[in-house]
C-alpha cells in the first residue's frame, strides 16, 4: 500500500462526503468506482481489514436476500461484519463497502455472477456461496456457459476459496466439478411434489448433452438429477434440507449438516425461500454461527429494500417482491396462488440496462396459472407496461394500465377491505414502486440505489384490423364462443367432440428450443384462431418424437442455446426430406433465430459452420471477432406480410447472406437493428410458405397482422389437405397488441 491506495483513499472520501451531503444520493456504488481508477488493487489491500475472512455471494436469484440474513445471522453471533446490503454488487460496490469501513471480524458481500472474475481474485474469499444458475438478461450476459466460465476462472484465481454451492443444479455443480477448490454441497433431499412450470433453463447433461433424467423435480432444473449416458448426477449432499413444510404462514425444514442438524422456520413462502434459507445456514454454520443465532436473525428479519417486503396501504396487506427472469416471476406467483381469495396483483418491468433491454423472457412466465382465479384484479406498470399487458392477455387475464402503485389502489375499490395486493417488480422497476408504497403506508423510504421508472410506455387505441379474405371465398357457419381462460397447450389428442379437421399447429422440439420465449408464437397464433371459433389443436414435438407432416398445417422452429441446438439439429436433419416435401408442398413454416439458420444450406452451430437443411438458398456464417460480435438490439422492419412496421429484438451472432434473387422477410426501417448481417439491412427470408427471421420479443404477439397472414397461408393447406371450407379471418381487437406495436415504432422513430 502506497501513494496511489493513499490517492484512492482520498477521492473515494470526497465524493462520499459530496454525494451525501451536497447531491443527497446514495454513496453504493461512485466512491468505490473512482478509487479503483487510482489504485486497481483497493480491493486487495482492504481485504485484510476482514480479520477472520469473508463470503462472496454469487448467482442469479436470491442474492440480496442471503447475504443480508447471513450478515445479520454473524452480527446476532456478536461478529462485526462489513456488508454491501443495497445490493451494489460490482466491484465499485464492494469497493465502496471495504472503503466505508473500519476494522471487522467478515465481510459478506453480494457479487454479481460476472463481475465474480473482477472482485475474488483480490479478495481472495474464504467461501463463494452459489446460489443458483437462471437465464438472465441474455442480452448483457449471454448464455448461461459464458456465466459459468467466468465463475470458474474466478475461483481458478482463488484455489483457497470453498465453495459452497446448490448441489440440485446441475449448471453449479457442473461448475463444481471442474474447479480444483474445496466444496461443500447443499441441497433439498425429498421430493417437494411441486407443480413445473413450462421453461427450465438446464434440460441436457453438462458432461455429454444428454438429456437429463430427474427422480424429481423442485423447480426450474433444480431437483434431483442424473445422466443415463455418462453418470453425471447430483454430487453427495453435504447439507441438506429434510421434512420440508411449505404454507401460506411460512416454512421450516430440519437441516443436517456435518457440524450438526438444525430444525429452521420463517414466515416467508416459497420454495426458493428454502434454498436461500438452506444455502445461509451452510454458510452460516462454515463461519460457527450458531444455529441459535441464525434462527434469531430469521426471527428478527425485516427487509427493507423491497424483497418480500410488507406494507399496510389503506389497511390491504401488500406485499413487494423482486423477479428479473421467469424462474423468480414463476416462484412469485405461486406465492400469489397461495391466497385463495380476492386480490390485486401488479407486474412492473422496465428495459433499462440493469434490466436487459430484451423483454422477449416474458413468454416463458406461465402467468396462465392465475388465469380463472375468482376475484383477480391485474395491473401492468413499469416501461414495458405495454409489453406485459399483450403477455397477460394470451394467458387469459385482463390486465389495466397503471402508471404507478397509486393508481392500482384507485382501481381496487371494487374488492373487499380484506383483499390482499401483491406488486412484483424487476430491477429498476422496484426502487420507485418500493419508494411510493412506503409513502401510501405513511413511513419513510426512498428509491436508494435506484433509477426512477421513466414515463411508461404510450398508449395506442387503434381499433381492429380489416379482415382478411383468402383466395378461397368459402366460409364456415357463425360458431359459438371459445372459452379462453386456459387454452390448450401441449395436447396431442383433439378435444372431445371437437371439429374432425382441427388446425394441426406443429412445435418442434419446444423442450430445446425455448431459449428467448419465442414459444409465445404459438400461444398467438392458437388464441386467434380460436377468437375466430376455427378449431385448433398444437402437436408439441420433443426431441426422439416424430411427427407426420402431412397432416400439418403450420410449424414453428425456435432457436436455443448451443447445447440444445446441437441435440435438435441430428433430428432436424433426420426430418430434411419430410421437411423439404412439406415447404415444396407449401406447408407453413414461422423459424426464429437458430431455427431459421438452418433452414439454409450452411449454418451456424456455435464457433462452427456446418451443413444445414438446405431448404433455402442462404448461409450463416460467423461473425468477423468470433461469437462475442453479436447484433443486439430493437429493430423495426418494414415487410409485405403487414401493413404496419414490424418490430422485435435482435440478439444473434452468426451473419446470414440470402442467395441471388431470395427475399428477405422485411427490411429494416429504423435507424437502430441489423438484421440479417452487418452490412444488407435486411432481416429474415421469405420462400413460398416459409418464413425465418432473427426477431424475437416474441415476433407475433406485436405484429398481429403478420400471426394472420400466417394463420391464412395455413388454413389454405388445411382446406386443401381436410377437405373444409376456407373460413374468413373476421377482424379481431387488436388495441392492446397495437399499442405494444406503437410503443416500440415511437421508440426507434421508424412509424
């Protein structure tokens, strides 16, 4: 230590002192990021403050959470720790917290899953406590192995840190498995017999890419897991959570250690509360916190900063809570499901940077469990208000715009005293919702840390599109309404007494391919054609299933992550003469990102090119400086398929260059997006029935017109393969799908 930690010592003070005391903001973050501009090693040469050592807390969710109750449960022990608790999680952050500190006995610090690689090599921890592993923010991060590189390469930099990981996730144990540190498991060892939802994030072996096979499943890939072809499986559990109760009051479980057993209780819900509570009494029981002190720590928690955090607003019970992904939106809302009566629930998300600009992750939320719920309200917020109000309405809710917190309880007259409210924000969403509930509960908060939530999203009130007529002029008898409350999924056997020539939708391959939510075409396409009283039925085919082409109308290929890709590609390939009969016969065929790659004749797999389907004329080829080079952002296009400007998120690295006279499915009409390369500013490809673009978001749910053209192509296949009559598509209420449409075109200027 020397004159530039002396240098960094002094500025970090200044601007504490004037972000106090003259701007009146939060010093989390500034006071730490200057100081490592002057001495990059202030990190390091603070870490021997900590005398007895320190716990980075690594994963996607639940962070905050463990490591304030950690902190609490060694400062009930009669330790003096050193904590970030606002959740400034970068290396400015725990910077910041070392700064601001005097001598301690630990330090228990948040790390982001990137910014690991950044933060352990100087502190050189005593534990890393990982969480979990949940596709997050793909825009910023990427996929998931690009996370778990990074976590790695941190510990290879810190060999004497433990670490203490969620053994039920195959992606941290994975991580485990290839580290030479010392580890300790943890786990829940029963089965919780919990409902899944329709998305996990790991499904293949992380060893060979085989698929997985579960004795049971907690929730996303959490669970108890093995591989049938190598034997990579849940490691021993070193720390496990047994006689697990889960309610509506709270949860306890009896934890079994090596150091001893513990019986723990809290009055919060949830499973993933299991596992934070879990993962905080292994590392707690590391650092000989008692169990004692522990259970007091739980006892005495009140968290402050919005997570599971209870307010009383006009006498309502409120509860606000933090989701960012779809794994912490789906554990929320069985929360919600909990409470059998009458309720409020609002969802806010925004697209800032902290965020993710990508919102396509919306899809995979399975908000169709609220659906049918008696005495639902449903609110919308945040900057892409707009956004979570076309998803809610494909899930059956319909969900009111609100501006803020306020005008959701002006909207709740309706429900008894007694109903409860719910708010679930993402990231920078939550700090003014957080701030304006503490000022409707009378007490004083404020959004700390936070940015505010901008002006929302702007509201369009076109009415519904014209119909569209099809070449055939034939037309079916009025038919009664549709019940749409809980549409039928993932059925392959038509509904009793339903038409005989139903619509036959065919999902290829929805448990690999489902990395941005482009599932959600699907939901779209099936709702409107069922709003039109024309039949439906949607044949989900899962990798090792075969399908019969002949008999459908309309497939859709999405793209996944390399892995899955890798698996979907041999049965794609194994499909080629089925498929290419099926185009050539002008079959109907929607392909997004990766599905749409290997429609060509090379694609991209990875780092490698490699033969496609060869059904149209095109080749992806890597991008100049390998994968890191991506093409990320919205973008509008302009395409002969709707009358409005088309929009979506890109998100690709691989360059796509259509052959000589091949039309691309629109061309690019704002000043912001690529498409199909650097360079032709032009995205996607159209041949005969076949459409393949880069758009996620997902793409129809915001370009109805483009869903109809599809849904028109492919009931004139039906007609001609069924023998009924071609149906007029009668025009439907597209307001909210429009006004979702004009936000994003108002957004990039390209109206």
């Amino acid at each position: 230590m020397g004159l530039q930690f002396a240098a960094a010592r002094a500025v970090s003070a200044v601007s504490t002192w004037g972000l106090k005391h003259v701007f009146h903001r939060p010093a989390a973050n500034f006071p730490g990021k200057v100081a490592l501009y002057v001495d990059p090693r202030v990190i390091a040469d603070l870490a021997p403050r900590l005398q007895k050592g320190s716990v980075c807390v690594v994963g996607t969710n639940g962070k905050t959470t463990v490591t304030n109750l950690l902190a609490d449960a060694l400062e009930t022990a009669g330790q003096r720790v050193v904590c970030n608790r606002t959740g400034a999680n970068l290396d400015s952050g725990v910077a910041t917290a070392l700064l601001h500190a005097r001598e301690a006995d630990w330090g228990v610090f948040e790390c982001d899953e990137l910014w690991l690689a950044k933060i352990l090599p100087h502190l050189q921890a005593d534990y890393v406590l990982l969480l979990n592993l949940f596709r997050d923010q793909l825009d910023r991060v990427g996929e998931i192995d690009r996370i778990q590189e990074s976590i790695a390469g941190a510990l290879a930099a810190s060999p004497k840190s433990t670490l203490v990981f969620n053994a039920d996730d195959p992606l941290c144990a994975a991580i485990a498995e290839r580290v030479g540190n010392p580890t300790v498991a943890f786990g829940v060892d029963e089965d919780l017999h919990l409902p899944q939802n329709t998305v996990a994030d790991a499904q293949m072996c992380q060893r060979c890419s085989t698929m997985l096979e579960y004795a049971y499943r907690q929730y996303g890939q959490l669970g108890a897991y093995r591989c049938p072809t190598c034997g990579f499986a849940r490691p021993a559990l070193d720390c496990a959570a047994r006689d697990v109760r889960l309610g509506a009051d709270g949860l306890s479980f009896a934890a079994h250690g090596p150091r001893g057993d513990a019986a723990l209780e809290a009055p919060f819900s949830g499973a993933y509360m299991v596992y934070n509570l879990l993962a905080t009494w292994a590392a707690a029981d590391l650092v000989s916190v008692s169990a004692e002190a522990l259970q007091r720590a739980i006892d005495a928690f009140d968290p402050r900063n919005g997570r599971l955090q209870e307010f009383s607003v006009a006498g309502r019970r409120t509860l606000l809570n933090l989701a960012k992904n779809p794994t912490g939106f789906n554990q929320n809302i069985k929360i919600i499901l909990q409470d059998e009566g009458p309720k409020a629930v609002a969802f806010f998300v925004n697209d800032k940077e902290g965020d993710g600009r990508d919102v396509s992750w919306l899809w995979d939320i399975d908000f169709e469990e609220l659906a049918g719920q008696p005495g639902l309200r449903v609110f919308a917020g945040g900057i892409r208000k707009n956004d979570v109000q076309v998803r809610l309405k494909y899930a059956g809710l319909d969900a009111a715009l609100v501006d803020d917190a306020s005008a959701m309880f002006a909207q709740m007259d309706a429900l008894p005293s007694d109903a409860r409210a719910y708010v679930i924000a993402n990231y920078t969403a939550l700090p003014p919702v957080h701030a304006e509930l503490g000022r409707l509960a009378g007490e004083a908060y404020d959004a700390a840390g936070g940015a505010p939530s901008g002006s929302g999203a702007a509201q369009a009130t076109d009415g519904a599109a014209a119909p569209i007529r099809l070449a055939s002029q034939a037309t079916e008898g009025d038919r009664a309404p549709v019940d749409l409350s809980s549409p039928a999924q993932n059925e392959n056997v038509p509904t009793a007494g339903a038409d005989p020539a139903p619509l036959m939708i065919a999902h290829l391959f929805p448990d690999l391919l489902n990395l941005y939510g482009d599932g959600g075409n699907v939901k779209v396409l099936e709702r409107r054609a069922r709003e039109r009283g024309i039949p439906v039925e949607v044949l989900c085919v899962n990798h090792g299933e075969h399908v019969d082409l002949a008999d459908v109308d309309l497939v859709f290929l999405g793209g996944g992550p390399d892995r899955e890709q890798r698996l979907a590609s041999e049965d794609l390939m194994r499909m080629r003469d089925d498929l290419h009969a099926y185009v050539e016969d002008d079959g109907v065929l929607l392909a997004i990102c990766g599905g749409f790659q290997i429609l060509g004749r090379e694609w991209l797999l990875g780092e490698e090119v490699v033969r496609g389907l060869g059904l149209v004329d095109m080749t992806t080829e890597r991008a100049p400086g390998g994968s890191g080079n991506r093409l990320i952002g919205n973008i509008a296009l302009r395409s002969p398929l709707a009358e409005r400007v088309v929009v979506g998120y890109e998100n690709h690295a691989g360059r796509t260059r259509l052959g000589a006279g091949v039309e691309a499915f629109g061309d690019v009409a704002s000043s912001t997006g690529h498409g199909n390369n650097d360079s032709d500013k032009r995205d996607g490809v159209r041949y005969r029935n076949v459409v393949g673009t880069y758009l996620h978001g997902p793409l129809l749910p915001k370009n109805p017109q483009v869903a109809d053209a599809l849904l028109a192509r492919a009931l004139e296949r039906r007609a001609r393969r069924a023998g009924v009559p071609v149906p007029e598509l009668a025009p439907l209420d597209d307001a909210v799908e429009n006004a979702a449409n004009e936000y994003v075109r108002n957004r990039l200027n390209a109206g």
